[in-house]
C-alpha cells in the first residue's frame, strides 16, 4: 500500500486502483478540534483538485479537495456521527472517503512521505 499527500494536507492510501482519503496531521493540527464533516455522494465522480466535501472546526472551515480524477465509492460514516475521529486519527479511523482511480498515473504528482514532511514543516 502506497501513501501519498497533496499540497491541501490530503493523504491517499493507494491499494491497486483504489484509495482511501482523509487529512493529514498537520491540517487537523492547523483546524483545531474537527466538530462537522461534509462528506461527498457515493457514486459521484470528481476531477482532481474539485471540492469533495468540507471540514469544519471551531476555529475554521477548509475545503477537502479530490486528490485524483476518480468516484467516490464509500464515504465514512463513522466520522459523519463523530467528526472528532478526524483529530484523534486523521490516518486511521478518521478517513473521509474511498475512490476508485480513473488515472493511476496522476498519482505521480503527490507528493511521497518525506517530500510532504520537508513541503509541511
């Protein structure tokens, strides 16, 4: 399984043609306590860097862009019932959604783990 991140602190766990999709430590860091999720449709289709959904905190409210050109097949429920997963494991139990890749090849223009952790600091 393959980890990559975007400029708008989205991580993708790729597994095949699929990914599953949340935010990462430092944009849960930057939000503060995470209190409403707007979670995309399952079904719909996104292009790369649309608006998929939306995360508030009690500071702010930020954009969760699609990282890839794909379709939306599962969006995580859990985290609609208690948005805090978001905070308490942005990388585990706090994903937002899973998406089936249209262009595997996009993913060579996310950023690996060590060029998210120089582009963050």
């Amino acid at each position: 399984m393959t980890i990559k991140y975007t400029p708008d602190h989205e991580w993708l766990k790729v597994d095949g043609d699929t990914a599953v999709v949340g935010i990462t430590h430092h944009a849960q860091d930057a939000l503060g306590d995470v209190v409403f999720v707007d979670l995309p449709e399952v079904g719909k289709t996104f292009a790369a860097k649309d608006i998929a959904g939306v995360v508030e905190s009690v500071k702010a409210a930020a954009d969760v862009y699609m990282p890839v050109t794909g379709e939306v097949t599962e969006v995580n429920e859990a985290l609609r019932a208690d948005p805090s997963l978001a905070n308490t494991d942005p990388m585990g139990a706090g994903w937002f959604f899973k998406v089936k890749l249209s262009n595997v090849a996009e993913l060579d223009g996310l950023m690996d783990e060590t060029s998210y952790t120089a582009f963050s600091a």
